[in-house]
C-alpha cells in the first residue's frame, strides 16, 4: 500500500481549493456540501427491518474545479456485513442539460449508478437507476452544519416511491 507522500503528485492533481468560474451559480449545487460529516445510516429492508450504523462523508472539488467529488463509508457493525459502502462518486455540471451528470461507484457491492440531479428549491434531487429500478437520491433539510440523504426505489407498482435508506449527517 502506498503512503500519501507518495500519492500526493495524483491528489494534488486532482483536488482544487475552489470551484471554476465557469460554473457561476451552479456551483452552490454541491458545493455547500465540500468538506467532511459524519452520522448515521439507516436502511429499512422490503419487510420493514430496521438496521443502523456510523457513517462518514468526505466531499472535494476536483478536476480543476469543475467536478465534486465525495467518499461515503458506512461501518458495519456486528452481523452487518452486507452493509458495505466505500464508495465515490464524482458530479460534473453539464450546462447542455442545465443538470449534474452524477456516477456512483461503490466497488464492495460492485454497484454503479449513472443519475441527473438538479437543484430543487434548497434540495438536491438525483434520479436515474439502482441496478434495475428507478432510483431517486434526494439531499435535504440543508444547513451549514447539517443535512439529510434519502435513498428511493420505485415499487413495483410504478407509482410508489419507497424509502430504503436515509443518512443524517454533521459537519466536521
């Protein structure tokens, strides 16, 4: 395993201090959330099952300031060990689409989402898929010091959006 020292040639590449001017207003979208939080995730299964956990986030500006990228861990505890996200995702403004293009990969459950997110009012809203079902993403109750993450799946029913996971979370 390399050491940071010998890493920091890539991450200085890669993390900016700032948003690029070219995103204007755009950059508020993600970027109140630059920075690191911790909370707790908490996921409710089909059948109502409960489950809970720390979890950490870690968000930067990178590509010269034209991306955000972040780093969601959640820590498994006890038998949890299905519950594994040591993920990234990076978001790129595309102006053609007045959107966020966003892909999430998170290598330990090999999952991967392609989603389009807009700011709506002080809320983020990211729609695309998880694996097969239409998937909504939604940043809420934003503040300086907190905020809210909802996971939703569509039901079967095509009407019902259920929630399958949420994560409250505090700056660090």
């Amino acid at each position: 395993m390399q050491t940071v020292s010998e890493t920091s040639g890539f991450a200085g590449a890669l993390l900016s201090a700032d948003p690029h001017g070219d995103l204007g207003p755009q950059a508020a979208t993600y970027g109140r959330f630059i920075g690191s939080w911790e909370g707790e995730y908490r996921d409710t299964s089909v059948d109502g099952t409960l489950r809970t956990g720390p979890m950490e986030v870690h968000f930067a500006w990178v590509l010269r300031g034209r991306a955000v990228q972040d780093l969601w861990i959640a820590r498994t505890q006890g038998e949890d060990a299905d519950r594994r996200t040591y993920g990234t995702t990076i978001r790129v403004y595309d102006p053609e689409i007045d959107a966020w293009r966003v892909t999430w990969i998170n290598p330990p459950q090999n999952r991967y989402s392609q989603l389009i997110g807009r700011r709506v009012g002080d809320d983020v809203v990211q729609t695309g898929y998880f694996g097969d079902r239409p998937a909504k993403w939604i940043f809420t109750d934003v503040r300086e010091d907190s905020f809210t993450w909802r996971g939703y799946l569509l039901e079967d029913d095509g009407v019902t959006w259920r929630l399958g996971t949420e994560f409250r979370l505090r700056r660090q």
